[in-house]
C-alpha cells in the first residue's frame, strides 16, 4: 500500500480502484473542484517564474489530483487552485520535461496504477494531465536521466512490488513502462535517486516497510539497472527514505524513518556504495511518517525536520555536520490530524530563514510557519487545501 493509505487504514477503509490507462491518454480538464480530504505530498519550485517559492500538494484521499499555491511576494500563499490527474495522486516532482525552460509537474498515481503529465505554461497554470501506465500501485517517484541522453526519464516505486521506468523523449511524453523486479522488496514507502557508488551513473533507492529493508539497484548509465543490494535498515518499518549527504564528505548518505519505532536512521556512505550500520535518532513523538533534510538553524549543518503522525507534531533535530543529530529541540502541533505529509522547507517569504510547510491528510489544509533562522519557527497559518 501507499505509505500515507497504511496509516490511514487503521482509521478508515478506503476503497481502491486500480485500472489500466492507455499511455498518452489525456485524463480530465482542469481545474477542478477543491478535494475537501488529502493534501499529502508536497514539491516546492518557483513554477511562475516570480522569485517566490511556491508550492504543490497531492491530494490523496477522496479522489485524487493535485493543489497548486503559488507564493506571494513578502510571505504567505496564494489560494490552492486544482488540477485532476489519476485515482490517489501520491508523489510530484517539479522540473522541466520538455525542455522549454518552464517547469512541470509529474504526479504518482496510485489507485488508477499511472503517472500525469502537467506540462507548465510557465506563469503558474498547467495543461491537462496525460497519464502514462504504470505497473500497480506506484507510490514514489523520482525524475532524472538514467540513460544519459540528455532528457529526464520517470521511475516509480510500486506495490506491485517493481519499478516501472519510463524513458522521456525530451518533449514532455514518454515511451511505455518497463518493469524492473523489486527481487524480495515489498511494501515500498519511497524512494530517491543518487549516484551512491560515485561511477558516473545514477542509481535507484527504495525502502520496503514490510519487510524494512533498504535496496539500491546500481544504474548502468543506459537505463538498465543491477539487481538490488539490500541492506537492514536497522530498525522494524522502514517508511520514508531520502540520499542526502549529511555528514559533509560529497557523498550521498541514506535517511529513513522507522514508523513503529518511532526513529530516523542514517546510514553513512563509506564512499564505494556501501554503507555504516544505521544508527537510529528519536523523533519527539509517535508513527514518524516523514522529514525533510536543510539548514533551519544556520550553522551551516544539515537537520532533520520530522512530522510525526501519531502525534500530529513537527520536530527539529539538530544537526553536527558529521552524520549525527541532538535530541529534538522543538516540537510544533501540526495544525491537523494523523496522517500528516512531508515537511517541505523554502523560504516563502524573502528573509533569508527556511520556512516549514505541511500537509494535513485528514483535516484538508496546509500549514505554514515562518522560521527564525535558530531551528524555531513561528505561529501557524492555516490554509485550505
């Protein structure tokens, strides 16, 4: 399942509708009406072009699509506008996939079993979705260039369990799916991208929940990929993972968290594409669902800002520069109820301080609270979603 619909069933059932869609067949007119349930995860980019961050959410439960909060100028955000896509639109990424110098959005979607395309119009507004299949249930997403061609190619995380790649053609479309075994991997809750073992070719991370082992299938540089390494992730459930260098040495290291055992592991890399025991941090609260990685404090070093679900709170762990992390520092009610989405980190309104912006699943709004430049921040603004 959906990293967000695993926590969610324990509250409610929800009803999945898998079905194949055609590649290449347009999905529905935008925008459309407002989902009162689901912003889940969030992709910040300057999508107009203003020199303000802004910021779109998927809106995961009751339907599916995308909601788009352009940013204003001094601080705060503009009303969602939305935008249709598949069933349970899960993960977004933001870049440009057809090479026109304005940025688009790609979008998992995980009870229709595709991906949508929103090309941008570079001014904040996105064409209609055309949605390409994938292999069931794709969760996470990452966009880049596995087969060095100089055009951005899609990779999908699945319950199937498999990845699905999708090679681009540089114009904003996409040759059919190709699937690649997950080879024991099941449950996978995210994903990330990274040239862990420092050979010039980008490789693939998955984290599997279910059996919490972490994978990395190392690319060849042509679009084809080895089987996975796996590696324990140190803890029961690992949930959500990203590669980012936390220990200061230009290599990507590995983070995830541990839902039940309410941690975030790293896993340093030793530079060859292997890596250090996990070493677990505690978040300050319950069902740690996801984070984020930057500098909230300005001391040059790298932090963890989590969301913990079970207890509908954001926490800030400082960090050393060397791969380790304090105790949490600060703790934030969320503004909303469990699930909550990935805290996304930009700075919204000009002062040269990251700001924290949330997903509220169950409650449909957003939370933004302007940081202080110390690993604090501020009250919170609520937006609807």
């Amino acid at each position: 399942m959906s990293r967000f619909l695993s926590v969610v069933s324990v509250l409610a059932p929800l009803a999945l509708a898998a079905h194949a869609v055609v590649a290449g067949t347009v999905a529905h007119a935008d925008p459309v009406p407002p989902n009162p349930m689901g912003p889940a995860v969030p992709a910040i980019a300057d999508i107009d072009a203003d020199g303000v961050p802004d910021v779109v959410f998927s809106d995961y439960l009751l339907g599916g699509g995308v909601s788009v909060f352009l940013g204003k100028p001094g601080g705060g955000l503009r009303p969602a506008v939305h935008y249709a896509t598949g069933g349970q639109a899960d993960y977004v990424a933001i870049t440009d996939l057809d090479h026109d110098g304005t940025l688009d959005l790609a979008v998992t979607n995980f009870a229709s079993s595709d991906v949508s395309i929103l090309l941008g119009h570079g001014d904040g507004t996105f064409a209609p979705a055309v949605n390409y299949a994938t292999d069931f249930a794709p969760g996470a997403l990452v966009a880049a260039d596995f087969d060095h061609d100089g055009n951005l190619d899609l990779a999908t995380s699945n319950q199937a369990p498999s990845w699905s790649l999708l090679r681009g053609h540089g114009d904003g479309t996409f040759a059919p799916a190709v699937t690649i075994s997950t080879a024991g991997g099941v449950g996978s809750g995210s994903a990330d991208v990274a040239d862990f073992d420092g050979d010039g070719n980008l490789d693939l991370l998955r984290g599997n929940y279910v059996n919490s082992t972490i994978q990395i299938y190392r690319g060849h540089g042509d679009g084809t990929f080895a089987a996975p390494v796996t590696f324990d992730s140190g803890a029961s459930t690992a949930w959500y993972g990203m590669a980012r260098d936390v220990t200061g040495d230009g290599k990507p290291d590995i983070l995830f968290s541990n839902l039940v055992d309410a941690t975030v592991s790293v896993l340093p890399n030793r530079g060859d594409g292997t890596f250090s025991p996990a070493v677990a941090y505690p978040t300050g609260g319950l069902l740690p669902q996801c984070f984020d990685v930057a500098d909230v404090d300005g001391d040059g070093k790298p932090d963890l800002v989590v969301a913990n679900g079970g207890t509908s709170s954001i926490a800030v762990l400082h960090g050393h520069g060397d791969g380790t992390f304090d105790p949490p520092a600060a703790v934030y009610p969320s503004g909303g109820l469990v699930p909550l989405s990935t805290p996304a980190l930009a700075d919204f309104n000009g002062d040269g301080k990251l700001d924290v912006v949330i997903g509220n699943t169950l409650t449909g709004n957003i939370t933004l609270r302007d940081g202080n430049g110390d690993g604090t921040f501020g009250p919170a603004v609520d937006y609807p979603a």
